[in-house]
C-alpha cells in the first residue's frame, strides 16, 4: 500500500515538474510593437484593426493587415494563414499571437474582441438610467 | 416618460426577498442543528418543527428565485424594452426559441439562471440529506447567497430613462439552437457543484467522515453527468457552427468549466475508495471543497475582466469583481479553515493493521493512481489557464501557448490509457503481475492489435502507436467486463466499466482528430472541380438556407415566415468522395443586418472515419469584362495626372432646353484641357441626363485631338463643380480588364476519426447515469447515524 502512495507521488511529481517547465517555455509576454519586433520569440500583441489594410493573397493563402496601437497609432504589420475568426472585420481590437520575421508578424492565432460584448453598458449610455430598477 | 424609471421592479423586489429568506433559512436551520437529536435517538417534536420551518423558508427562498426568473423570461418575450437587460440582448427579430436564450446572454442573466438551477436543485438536496439536513441546507443555501448579493446589486431588472422602439438584438454568434440548450445545462452542472461542497463542510462540521459519501455521491455523479455534457455540447457547438476549426481550443472559459470537471471526476473515484475501504477521507474532503472554489474561481476569471485580452470570450467587468473575489475568498477560508480545524480528528486508518498487509498490485492502488493523475491535470489546467494572473505578479502579463496543455496531457493520457487496461482485472485483495498477465491476455492482444491497425493507417509517431495501443487493450478489457456485467443480469453496477470503454474510446478519437488533421485551403472557380485532398470538390451556386436549413433561391423566400425572413447565404458546394459519394455542402456567410457584422458558419459532413469540414473564407461574385481607364476627380481649374498625360477641368455648359421623349433632358458639357501646358487642347465630352426617368444618362465621349485617348463623363455635379471623367486610350496595354470568374475561397479540413469522440463520450455519459443511479438507490437505503 504505502508503495502506491509512493507510485502516486513520484507520477503526480513528475507532472508538475512537465507541467512548470513547459509552462516557462511556452509562455507568450504581452509586448508592444516595437518589441514585438525585437524579441524573436513568440509574443501577444494588441491593437485596433486599420480600415482597408485588410488584403487575402491567394497565392500564398495568407491574410495580412495591419494593426494600430490605439495609444500611440504605431503601426505593426500581421500575416495569419489559418481559418479567419468569424468577424475579423468587425473587431474592436485584434489580439494576434506570433513571431516577427523580418517584415511582418506571422501570426499563429487571433482573437477578436466584438463590440456585442459592450452591449450592456451601451444601452444604459444610448437610453439613459440604468436607473436603480 | 418619467414614469419608466420610479420604483423598483417586482423582480428586483423577488431577488431582495431571496436574500433575506435565503439567510432566515440558514438561521432556522442553526436553530434545528441544535434540536438534532444525538445518534440514533428519536428526533424530537422540536427538532420536526424547526426542520419544517426550515424547509418552508428554503422553498420562500426558492420560489422568489423561480419567480424572479420568470418575470425576466417573461420581460423578455414580451419585448419590455423599459428593461436594460431585454433591450441590450433582445430584439423583434428573433424567433421564440432564440428569445428564450437571450435570458442568459447576459452576465446579470446568467447568474439568474445559476441560482435558479440552485433553488430547484436544492428541494432535492433538502429531502436526500436526511439525518444530515441542517448542516447540508446551511452550507447549500450559503453557497448561493453571495451570487443573489450580486444579483440584488446589479439586478437584471433595471429600467431605462427613454423606452427604446427595439432591442439591440442578440449577438449574431449567439443565434444558434446550440445557444438555447447549452448553458442551462453548463449551469445546471455548476449549481449541482455546491451539493458535494456542502455535504463535505457539513461532515465536517458533524465529524460524520463516511456518511456524507453515500448522500454526495449520487450529486458527484450528476454534476460528472450535467458539467460533462455541457462541456461538450459547448465544443460541439464550436465545432459545428461556430466554425473555430475544432471542438476544444484551450480557451479560459473552457478550461474553467473542465477543472471542476476533472476535480468531480477524481471525487467519484475517492469516493467509491473510501465507500468500499472506509479511508482516503481527507483527499475527498479536499476534493469535494476544491471542485466548489474552482467554479468561482473559474466565474471571477471570465466575468471580471482580468482575462479580457487572453480569451475569446470573457466578459467586460461589470463592477463586481469586488464581490466575486470576495465570495472566492469566503468560500476558500470556510471551506479550508474547517478542513484546518477538524484536520487531526479526521479518522486516517482505522484499520493499520489490515491497511499494511494491502499488496500493492491492488485496486486501491489503481484508485489513488487515478485521483492523482485526474488531480494532476486539473491543476495544470488551472496553472495555466491561471497564467495571465501569475505573471502579472512578476512584470508584463502573459499566457501560456496551447501547446503547454497538449504536452502536458499526452502522458496523462497515456498512463491513464494504461491504468483502464488494467482497472477490471485488478482486485481489491491484490494480484500478481502473472495473475494479470493471464487475465488481460484478451484485451492485451486486441490492444496490439489497434497498435497494428494504426500503424498501417500511416501512424508512424511511436508515441500515438503506443497511446493507441493502451486505449484499444483498455476498450477491450472494459468491454469484456461490461459483457460479463450484462451476462450476470448486473447492468446496474457495471456503471464504472462502460464509462471506461466510452474514455477509451474518446482518448483514441481526442488524438487521431487532432494529430492528424489536415487543413487546406483552395480557391473554387464557379462550376470548375477542383480537387482537395482525395476529394472533388465544385463551387455551385449561391443559395439562401433558412432557419428550417431549408435551402431556397431568392425568390422562393416567404415573407411570412420569420425563418424565411432569417434566410441566410450560403455557397452549395457539391463535395465528391473517392468512391463516386456526392454530398452537397452549404457553408454560410452573410451579413447580418442588425449589426453588419460579416458572419461565417462551416458545414461538416460527418462519416464515422472521417469528417470533411468545410469552412468560408472569401467569396468574390467576379466581374464581366469591361473597358476602363483612368478615373479622375476634378473640382474646376484643378489639374491631374492621367497616366502621365495632364488634364485640367475647366468649366461646365448646362444645357436644359432639350426634351426627349416628353422628359426633360439636361445636357452637361464638361470643358477639359489635355496635354502639356501650352501644347495643350481643349476637349469637351458631353453628359446627358433624363430627369424623371430614375435618372438615366448617356456619356457621349470626346477624342483628345492629335492622339488615341478620349475622355468620358461619369458624373457631372454642376453645384460642387466637380466632374469624375474616365480617360480612355491612354495605356499602351489598352483599357479593357478581363473578366473575373465568380469564386469561394474555402478551408478545407479533413479530422479523421472524430466520430469516436462523441461515440466514446455517450458511452461515458451512460455509464455515468447508470452509476448515479445506483449510488442514488444506495443512499435511498442506507439509514445512517
């Protein structure tokens, strides 16, 4: 019995130890543009999406746009060649998660913020109250 | 309209008086604690009486959650845009059925309908809790208290200033019949989580240490059996029509929901442990507590806002992430601070003696390798899920890519695999490793054999051949048992096997869908056959498919129907398998119209081997060929460069004395001149505009003297003296564009063996009602102490 505690313990062991390594490696920072484009690894970066900047190359089956940092109006631009999130064009901000390479950030995966998720506090601006029930 | 905002709205009133009878029914209940009568005796006509008054305040406390419920359900059908929350998630457009799950589209809302699964669930819990009912409802009733504060301070009942002639509308991606079922069963499963929670605090409030595993553990059950399905048909939903390329995306608000999964999981298997060998109670109190605190834990993560940049979607803050933390940090200190308390009471042995002579081949063992492995995942969900928070501490907020969690669970599956090959053939008394040998040598061999079969489907990762061979030998060993089950006329305890064979099952179909999908994607001509992997795959037409799926042309549409009103467009694409099986696909993509959103559902053809997922990218309706050159837009005396040819616009000649036809005909003459300064020529093209007649004009073009250009009028604005004039002739490459066909530019993803992860989740899920069904019928028969 006391051996299965043991097996136990040394298998849970070695999971957290998996579990806290990987966890390091595969860990993504939120950066800005400019050390997006610096720190050759993957990293987060957030920002708003610019009007038209939106263009498919079929040849190569890739999106590229551009994003906006809505502070600063830096501008940084993204290529993502996987299924487009639902809409993309509609965001109110682009989470994009990639690399820089050379010219663009090669984008592994996008998250988009709509403006539906607002809604709530958007009625009681556009019609007033909220009023205590 | 002033009208609209006085006085407070019946519902909130409802929700204050669920408070105020939630805490009277804790209160009474104190006071029945009290009357209990000590083991065994006859409960005394006191004791009756405060249980009953109890029991009267338990259902005030309910029926106020119920009836605040239903008068949001019914504000919502109803259309009362005077409501906040009916205006933000409702509108005209929406069928009955959509209507209905606008009730939880909303933050306010859903916390509604968590509680009310509480309330109703609790008239069940009260009634199963016997000799442990005062504790239970205390601790049950408290569980909820802190989300009907929430609810009492931001009630979904607050009114508008001005009543507004329609709603928002719901968000187009939440227009799904998934959208209707799927949360009230997600909440559903969260409310059943407080059950578990409160039979462990009460048992150790009344030092009860096994009885409160025989009246939890038909709940555990539920909550694996409700949480479970929710979880899935969130995934199924993501998967079919939400089209984000899978059914599970590691995202917060899914692991959020899969933690306490997990924990419940290892729960159900402490708790058979310590059914059975009377010890391990501390690991199932702690179980039991953590599987509650994760739900919270899991709602502040999602509804604050902390994780707003991190998943797709979580919510904004609402203001009330004072008050979740606050709950979190209750329903931790209870629940740990009593755990702390009774720590050295709690019997561990009783039995040392018997406890050393436990070989370890056992099923003990087996059982506490399981609890520690499904531990062990759920705390590296949590982790890493938890990421954002915990580098926040030490700098920049980050989070873990996917891959921490696909590495991190190949092994567990692995083992886990593993320890179900073994699980039948492993007895309590213990076994040797022939005795095993000799009894797995069936499901041994069928393993094997899955390990062959894979690697002649081209599976050549020696680490999915040997996860693979594990699933096929625990498929087979617990399929022989549950075979053995139903020979034995013993189907109502063979719960525990079939839920084996249905993980089997699904770990198999989790690793081959997601290792070895393909993705593609191609471009589809109209009409031209393109081939897509070993399929044939042709662009048809567009077509419109209504709510009914009914797919229709344009005019074929009834307006009277809502769902032919709701029609949305779709691309037919007629999908051709290698053996000659045409299917026709219908990916959606439409503009809703209430918001202008572009939306894109996938279309999925399901086989048992292989599912074809078809995913919108792009459509471009192409273009005739048509003859143009370069556009300019001129304001009088302004010069532009026409490939490389100067033009300047001089003035306009309005003509309105002509008629034609008996309308009045205006006559624009545009005065340019082309050409170099001082070589330049005047060149005047002529407009003519119908009025009346919905506008029509005719261009009459004008040759540049001396070269092979022209220039024509597209539009004349004579007040804004502006012209746009087309310059013709100029290009060497000459002006007409070739046509451009229609085209659909699709994601094709190929996810073979899909299938068996619903398969094997069915199997688990039955497996799951057969055990809460027998462990419901024990607890019925057991009177306790």
């Amino acid at each position: 019995m006391k051996k299965g505690y043991w097996a136990g313990a040394v298998l849970l062991l070695g999971f957290l130890a998996l579990g806290l390594t990987t966890f390091s490696r595969s860990m993504t920072p939120y950066v800005g543009f400019d050390e997006a484009r610096k720190a050759g690894r993957t990293v987060q970066v957030m920002g708003g999406l610019e009007k038209s900047s939106t263009h498919y190359d079929q040849a190569t089956k890739t999106l590229h746009f551009t994003l906006v940092d809505p502070k600063t109006k830096a501008i940084l631009p993204v290529a993502y060649s996987d299924v487009k999130p639902a809409n993309f064009e509609d965001a109110v901000s682009i989470v994009a998660i990639g690399k820089w390479q050379g010219e663009e950030l090669r984008a592994e995966k996008l998250l988009v913020k709509c403006p539906s998720k607002y809604q709530g506090q958007e009625t009681e601006k556009a019609y007033g109250g909220g009023a205590k029930s | 309209m002033s009208s609209l905002s006085i006085g407070y709205a019946p519902g909130t009133l409802a929700i204050w008086f669920a408070l105020l009878s939630g805490a009277a029914t804790c209160l009474v209940y104190y006071r029945a604690l009290g009357l209990a009568p000590a083991g065994g005796a006859e409960p005394s006509a006191g004791y009756a009486e405060a249980i009953g008054f109890g029991r009267r305040l338990y259902a005030a406390f309910a029926l106020s959650i119920v009836l605040a419920s239903v008068l949001l359900m019914k504000a919502l059908l109803s259309h009362d845009f005077r409501l906040s929350y009916v205006t933000s998630y409702s509108g005209r457009d929406l069928p009955t059925s959509f209507l209905l799950s606008t009730f939880w589209a909303g933050q306010e809302g859903s916390f509604l309908l968590w509680v009310f699964f509480g309330a109703l669930i609790g008239f069940a819990v009260y009634l199963s809790a016997r000799e442990q009912e005062a504790p239970v409802m205390i601790v049950y009733v408290l569980s909820f208290l802190g989300i009907v504060a929430i609810l009492a301070k931001q009630p979904p009942f607050r009114f508008l200033a001005e009543l507004p002639a329609d709603g928002q509308g719901l968000n187009p991606l939440l227009q799904d019949y998934w959208m209707v079922i799927h949360p009230p069963v997600m909440f559903a499963g969260f409310a059943s989580l407080s059950v578990p929670f409160a039979f462990a605090l009460a048992a150790l409030w009344q030092r009860r240490w096994d009885g409160w595993v025989v009246r939890a553990m038909p709940w555990a059950l539920f909550t694996l059996v409700t949480l479970g399905t929710a979880i899935l048909m969130g995934g199924y939903w993501a998967y079919k029509t939400l089209g984000w390329g899978g059914y599970w995306a590691w995202d917060p608000v899914e692991n959020t929901s899969l933690v306490p999964w997990l924990a419940t999981v290892a729960l159900v298997h402490g708790m058979f442990l310590q059914k059975t060998r009377e010890k391990h109670r501390k690991i199932n109190l702690i179980l039991a507590i953590v599987a509650y605190c994760c739900i919270l834990y899991g709602t502040f993560l999602t509804r604050s806002g902390v994780l707003a940049d991190f998943s797709v979607h979580s919510f904004v803050d609402l203001g009330i992430t004072g008050w979740l933390v606050a709950i979190i940090v209750g329903a931790l200190a209870i629940g740990f601070g009593m755990l702390a308390w009774r720590w050295r009471e709690i019997p561990v042995d009783p039995d040392a003696a018997a406890d050393a002579e436990e070989p370890f081949l056992s099923r003990s063992v087996l059982f506490i390798l399981a609890v520690t492995l499904l531990s062990a995942s759920a705390v590296v969900i949590l982790l890493g899920t938890s990421s954002p928070l915990i580098t926040r501490v030490t700098g920049k907020p980050a989070q873990v890519a996917t891959s921490f969690y696909n590495i991190t669970h190949t092994p567990l599956a692995a083992v886990m695999a593993l320890l179900l090959a073994f699980v039948p053939f492993v007895s309590w008394k213990g076994e040797t490793w022939g005795s095993i040998g000799k009894k797995a040598a069936t499901s041994s061999a069928i393993g094997l054999l899955a390990g062959v079969v894979a690697l002649l489907a081209g599976i050549r990762s020696a680490k999915d051949v040997m996860i693979l061979t594990f699933c096929g030998a625990g498929l087979a060993a617990n399929l022989e048992t549950t075979i053995l089950f139903v020979r034995r006329k013993a189907i109502r305890t063979m719960g525990g096997y079939l839920s084996h064979v249905g993980v089997a099952i699904m770990l198999a179909g989790i690793l081959v869908s997601g290792v070895y999908e393909r993705k593609e994607q191609v471009t589809l001509p109209k009409d031209t056959p393109v081939m897509v992997g070993r399929h044939e795959m042709t662009f048809r037409r567009t077509v419109l498919v209504n709510d009914d799926g009914v797919v229709k042309l344009p005019g074929e549409l009834d307006p009277a129907q809502l769902a032919d009103i709701r029609a949305k467009q779709a691309m037919e694409v007629e999908v051709k398998s290698p053996g000659g099986k045409v299917w026709k696909a219908y990916p959606k993509m439409y503009v809703n119209q209430r918001t202008n959103q572009m939306m894109a559902n996938p279309d999925v053809q399901s086989t048992p081997l292989l599912d074809i997922y078809v995913s919108p990218q792009s459509y471009d309706p192409g273009q005739p060929a048509k003859s143009e050159g370069t556009v300019l837009h001129l304001k009088k005396g302004e010069t532009k460069l026409a490939e490389g040819t100067l033009v300047k616009f001089l003035s306009f000649d309005v003509d309105m004395s002509q008629m034609d036809a008996g309308a009045k005909v205006v006559a624009v003459t545009a005065n340019f001149e082309v050409g170099p300064a001082g070589a330049a020529r005047p060149v005047s093209p002529k407009l003519i505009v119908r009025l009346g007649g919905g506008g029509d004009q005719v261009a009459e073009p004008a040759p540049v003297p001396g070269s092979k250009a022209s220039l024509r009028m597209r539009k004349a604005s004579a007040s804004e003296g502006i012209a746009e004039v087309e310059v013709l002739g100029l290009s060497a490459a000459g002006d007409t564009k070739p046509a451009t066909p229609e085209t659909f530019s699709v994601d094709v993803t190929t996810k073979p063996l899909i299938s068996l992860v619903w398969a094997g989740f069915y199997i688990l899920t039955a497996g799951g009602i057969l055990a809460m069904v027998r462990r419901a019928r024990d607890a019925h028969r057991s009177a306790l102490v």
